[in-house]
C-alpha cells in the first residue's frame, strides 16, 4: 500500500504569484509619429520632383519657355533632388525617430503634444509643396498651352 502525502490544514493550494515589478520602465527607442510626420511630405515630393517635374522640364525646353524665377528654382532643385540629394532627404525618417524618441522620454502628455505638432507640420509641409508644385510647374505649363492655341 502506497500512502498519500498529507497536506496540513488550511488555505488550500494557493497560486503562485510569479510576476516581479518591472525595475526599468519601457525604454522609448522610436518615434513612430515622427517617422510617419517625415515620410508623408518626402512621398509626395519623390512623386512630384521624379517623374511629373522631368516631364514638365522636356516640355518647356522643347518649346523654349521663359520660366518664372520660381519655376526655375524649383527645377533646379529637383535636378539635385534626382542626382542624390534624394538619399540624403529618405536617410531622415529612418535616424530622426531615433533621436526625437529618446528626447520625448515616458511623459504621455509631452509624447501626445508632439505626435499632435508633427502630423499637423507634415500636413502643412505637404500641402505647401502641392501648391508651390501648382505655381511652379502647372502655371507655366497653362501658359504654354494656351500660347500654343493662340488664345
């Protein structure tokens, strides 16, 4: 005969409670709001400096269009833009988070505030390189066409 261990009377079986308290809190090392704030405005210049300003360049060369000061310096731009200066403008979004993160810390309201001024500046960056985009390039290019039609 085999004899059972006998547990002694009282709180029968209790749970062990194996988690400890975190000695080190969460440690920021990101800062996803600032790379989707850089990401947004560096999209939408890739897309209008690349393919729609050489397009809009061809043309004006073809027809030898005098170009306003803005528009020149706008092409200009997008000419270095396309030689590498595009690397150097995509780098941001990938090492600026991890600067900007550290500096935030664990304060919810200061990370909050600025999640809040990044998107709001990368939404006023972006619909400022539209419109200058518009002025820019799509003016003249009006221009053009509607000395073409004679009018």
């Amino acid at each position: 005969m085999s004899a059972t261990p006998q547990h002694p009377p009282g709180p029968q079986s209790a749970t062990l409670d194996y988690a400890t308290a975190r000695s080190r809190p969460n440690r920021y090392i990101f800062s996803t709001v600032a790379c989707v704030a850089l990401v947004i405005p560096l999209f939408v210049l890739t897309t209008i400096v690349g393919p729609v300003a050489v397009r809009c360049e061809r043309i004006f060369k073809d027809y030898a269009v005098a170009l306003p000061l803005v528009s020149q310096l706008f092409l200009d731009f997008g000419w270095l833009f396309r030689r590498g200066l595009w690397i150097a403008l995509w780098l941001a979004p990938i090492t600026v988070p991890f600067v900007i993160a550290p500096l935030l810390g664990q304060n919810p309201t200061r990370r909050r505030i600025f999640a809040r001024l990044a998107i709001g500046l990368s939404l006023v960056v972006t619909v400022g390189m539209l419109i200058l985009a518009v002025f820019a390039l799509f003016l003249p290019m009006i221009k053009l066409l509607e000395s073409l039609s004679g009018k």
